[in-house]
C-alpha cells in the first residue's frame, strides 16, 4: 500500500503538471520559485500567479521527486516552504520535493487500543549515540517485549541548530534530516508496527520557534494582534482571514497520521493556543482526525495545565480526545517524595499522600483554569472525578526532568528505596502509563533542557536559565554545582541515557520488575478497563505514608493497591479486607512471611477480587 496527504499548499506531484508549487504568501509583492539543479547549483527563477486570496502558485512540467527549490519574496529573501516535507540541509536551505507513493506499506495495521496503550516517550537524536530513525528502530524490538505497546516520539518538525527538543520547530511537516530522510522515518513508523508498536508524534501548535521563521515576511496573518504567546507570537486561530492558518495546522495532524501512518499525536501545551472561536482550532482537529481514519484506532492526546476535562472523552468522539498527560500526578508524588514546594509545586503542600490518593481515584486534582491570577490552590474548585483511562500518568518526561537546572529525574531525587517503587505506581492503576526513555533500567543520567541556539537568542536563554536558576545550583546531593549551559553540546551529550547501565545488576532488576508489572497490566488491568466506574474509587489513608486504594468495576470485583509509600515499616490495624477468591497481582519488598498487619518500608501490593471490609 501506498499513502499520500493531498495539502492545498506546498509541493505536490501531478501527472500533468510535474510538480504544483503553492505558498499563501498575501503580504508578498512579488513570489518566485527558486530551482536548483542539485546541491550548490545555480537556482534559475520561475514566476508564480496571485489570485485574490492571497496565494502563488507555480507549475513546473520538468521537475520532480528530488527536486530542489526556494520561494523568492520580493526579489530578495529566499525562504524554505514552509510545508516543505524535505529540507535535507537545513530550515533556512533549499526544500526537496519528495514523493510520498515511493514507500510501500504494510496493508495489515489497524492499530492498538487505547486501552492497551504502554507510552514510552523518547526523543530521537538522544536515544542513540548515532541519534537517528534508523538507529532508533533497531531498540523497537526489545522494547516490545519489556511490554511497552506505543512509542512517543519528541518533535520531529524541522528546527535550527545541531540539537534541540524540538518544540521550537519551523517547518513542522519536514522531519528533522539530522535524524533521517522521510522514508527513514516511515521505515521506523514500519518496523515499529510489525513488532506490535504504536507510534505517537509530540506536535507543536500553538508557536513557531524564534530562528529560522520567515512566514512573518510574507504572511503576518498567521500571527495574532489580539493574543499572545509564552513563546513568542501567537498563532491566529480566530481572525478575520485564518483558514488558512486553520488548515495549515489541520492537514499537519492529518498528514502525519495519513501520509506516515503515525498511530497517534500528542498535542503541545493548548492552554497556550488562544482561540475563541467555536469550534476551536483543538477541536477542529479532533473532528477532522476521527473523520479522516474510519477502522483505525488512532489515538489523540493533549498537554492542558487548564485541566479542561470536557475536551476528554472515554470513546473516541470527534472534537474530543483520548488522554491527557496528569501532572497532578506526578506533582503530587514529587512533594511527598522530596519535600519540594517552589514553583509549580507550592499548589501540592499540605498533605501530599492525600493528593496523592485523589489523583489515583479522581485522575485530576483541581481546575487550574478556574484559578484567579496569582491565586492559591485552595481559591479552585477541586476537580470532579475522570474516567480514570483518559490521564496519562509518569514520574519523570521532558518537561519534569528537563525544566529542573540539572534535569535529574525523580528517582534521583527521592529516597532509594523508593526509586521503583514510584515506577510501579505510574505502571499499576488504572490511568495511562508513560515511561521516559531510561527509566525501564532506572537510568541515572539526567535529561536537560539543550538548544543550539546562536548569536542574541544564545545569550537570552543562557540569561534567563542564570536568572532563573542562579550562577550555581543545589545538585541532588546537595552540593552547589555550575549551572550547565543548555547552548553546549556537553549538555546534549549529557541527556543521552547510558544502555550500557540496563546489564548491570541494578538495571537488570529494573528491566524485570517493569516487565513483570506490564505483563500484569497486560492480563488483568487492560482488559478491564471497559468495565471501570468512575466516581466510585476510594482510598483509605494509614499513618503518615500508608494507603490502601480500591478501583471499582462494573463486575463487581475491585483492583487493590496496598502502598507504604515511606522509609518506616508500619502497623495497620484493620487489615482483613481479602475474599477467598482475591488474585494478588504483584508485590514489590514485600516478604511473603509478613505479619498481616505489618507493612514493609517502600513496598507495595495488588490484588483482584471480590473485597469484603
């Protein structure tokens, strides 16, 4: 089988025509297509038509996949395309037309269930030494026997610099070259579905990066007057003349689930999309997606600090999505363990565990999108119980390790002994679990904030992290420590997890512990989860650190997690709540010969049944 994404904008190969080159470029005087024989040749410069609403158009009989080329606005600046799905050597250099119908696909992949969904989220020039598709694709196989059923790839989008997260991208349908050629990159999607993996994309729609942007030259309109962006200039969702813009985004959700196949996306921080029209740009996608892929599971995720539950739905709906990333959950988790209450985490203090145990029966905690400016915590209605499914929960991703100034992860933070304990609670309940790549071996290494930013922009960044983070910073141990420079390679180089720690002893219990709990989820939680209530789950706190947390399904039975999430061994009185038909699942440094009433220091137990307190 062969796919192609037909776009009103771009390069698109016609058998009459060769190729039709498209820009919506309404500011532009003049616009040229540049043409190049190969790489260094000399362009030669075509003509394009205007038509009234704002686009130039060219077509050209003798060009062709492989075909190299520039738009010339104004006679003078030459710029990529900005839907370009090739630009070999650079988001400032020549675009290549390629021709998606050369790749043949499998016919025999429909996808996975959301209820079988395992993330595990990765970004691809640090997940190699050599920091490609190709060489990524080769890991695929053993991560679907650990049980991990769904990949998440960081952005791939084209963006400056020789490393990057990829959430400041300027061609956002152009897969990064330093990683791989498109067809390398449908080679990975390929490879990943023939051994049972999903493959989610990380998309970025609500900024473009600050360098290598010209769209502002030749179509101010895509920038908002009205609203603004924590990253720059706003997107124009809701102006007078946005279609454009709209089906800008639109068709690039569509493209990398049509045209690459991709199993899902996950949707960037659209609390700082602002649109007030109706429907929304977030919920246009949604719509166009689930009409596009009839007899697919194809799966929509969003990041939301606004915690707008309503977007959520436990079926697949058009306008809403699938999932959510929980960073209740893991804030909630990270103060019990660390104590930390700075920042973002001054909305978790108080009693933790107890925020800790509402998260695992109501998924959300609270409506920040309901706070006044400035606000605290207690001045938001808490949020109303979710289909517990539709929160993806972790302990560590990008942002979490990422945003701290040495990127350590949370189990380089928190007391040892709880270091897999925390895994296993992210891996056992009924949400969505998410791994961040390393954790499956308990990586040690961290995973900074890099960019290889230049010039003005280098130094803005470099100041702000000093500002936010001071000169020096207070490592994990304690001790103070140079503030790493996230423009220097070193940090890239730092980010990459060691593989070589998954065969040490330590990594090998890691890998057996997380591949024992998901083949637990496999056989008893995934399969329930069409049966789960919602609005039903209880929890029962003992002590400081103790907690026992009962699922409900329809059926009657009950998932119950026991949790002594601290480093003293506890007395629990009133501990007879087993049937004679509960199953227990998994037990983590919990003995076999321990007294009923006594729960060990870091230790956890699951059990299914039919429950009598």
């Amino acid at each position: 089988m062969r796919h192609r994404h037909e776009m009103p904008f771009g390069a698109s190969l016609c058998d009459d025509c060769g190729v039709s080159f498209r820009l919506w470029g309404p500011a532009a005087k003049q616009a040229e297509l540049a043409l190049y024989a190969g790489i260094g040749g000399q362009a030669q410069y075509r003509p394009a038509e205007f038509d009234a609403q704002g686009w130039w158009e060219c077509r050209v009989p003798d060009a062709g996949a492989g075909t190299l080329y520039h738009w010339r606005i104004d006679g003078d600046l030459l710029v990529p395309d900005p839907a370009s799905r090739e630009n070999p050597l650079g988001v400032s250099e020549p675009s290549c037309v390629v021709d998606p119908l050369q790749f043949e696909w499998d016919g025999d992949w429909a996808g996975r269930p959301w209820s079988e969904v395992v993330l595990y989220e990765l970004h691809v020039g640090a997940f190699t030494p050599e920091g490609t598709f190709d060489a990524a694709g080769e890991r695929l196989e053993s991560l679907a026997q650990l049980g991990i059923t769904a990949i998440e790839l960081m952005p791939v989008g084209d963006f400056p610099g020789r490393f990057g997260w990829g959430y400041d991208g300027v061609l956002p349908y152009a897969p990064r070259g330093a990683y791989g050629t498109p067809n390398e990159l449908k080679h990975f999607v390929q490879r990943a579905h023939r051994v049972g993996l999903m493959v989610f994309l990380d998309v970025v729609y609500n900024h473009f990066g600050p360098a290598g942007n010209y769209i502002g030259r030749y179509a101010p309109q895509f920038f908002s007057q009205r609203h603004a962006s924590p990253w720059g200039a706003a997107l124009d969702f809701d102006g007078s003349d946005t279609r454009p813009v709209r089906d800008f985004f639109v068709h690039n959700a569509l493209y990398w689930l049509l045209e690459y196949r991709m199993d899902g996306l996950r949707l960037d921080a659209v609390h700082a999309i602002r649109d007030d029209s109706q429907p929304d740009i977030v919920e246009e996608i949604s719509a166009a997606v689930r009409a596009a892929t009839p007899g697919r599971h194809v799966h929509l995720v969003l990041e939301n600090e606004k915690n707008e539950y309503e977007r959520l739905a436990a079926r697949p709906q058009p306008g809403r999505y699938d999932g959510q990333w929980n960073d209740d959950f893991h804030h909630a988790l990270h103060v019990a363990l660390t104590g930390e209450t700075h920042g973002y985490y001054r909305d978790y203090v108080g009693e933790p565990m107890n925020l800790v145990a509402r998260t695992l029966t109501h998924g959300m905690l609270f409506e920040p999108s309901r706070r006044k400016p400035g606000g605290a915590r207690e001045e938001c209605r808490p949020a109303p119980p979710q289909p517990l499914g539709a929160l993806v929960n972790y302990v560590n991703n990008h942002d979490q390790a990422g945003n701290r100034a040495f990127g350590e992860r949370l189990g380089q933070l928190a007391a040892p002994g709880a270091k897999p304990l925390v895994l296993l609670l992210a891996l056992l309940t009924p949400a969505t679990p998410m791994l961040f790549f390393g954790d499956e071996f308990g990586a040690e290494t961290p995973f900074r904030y890099f960019a290889d930013w230049e010039g003005e922009l280098r130094d803005a960044v470099r100041a702000g992290r000093r500002r936010e983070f001071g000169l020096s910073a207070r490592a994990a141990d304690g001790g103070e420590l140079d503030l790493p420079d996230p423009c220097d390679v070193r940090t890239f180089e730092a980010s990459r997890p060691d593989f070589e720690q998954q065969y040490s002893s330590g990594g090998k219990r890691a890998l057996e512990l997380v591949r024992a709990a998901l083949a637990v989820r496999k056989t008893h939680i995934s399969p329930r989860q069409h049966m789960l209530l919602t609005g039903q789950h209880t929890a029962q706190r003992f002590g400081p650190s103790g907690l026992r947390v009962c699922w409900h399904y329809s059926d009657g039975r009950l998932l119950v997690l026991e949790l002594n999430l601290g480093p003293q061994a506890m007395t629990v009185i009133g501990n007879g709540v087993r049937s004679t038909d509960a199953q227990e699942l998994l037990r983590h440094a919990w003995p076999a010969d321990t007294a009923a009433d006594v729960w060990p220091a870091w230790a956890a137990r699951w059990t299914l049944g039919k429950h009598q307190t």
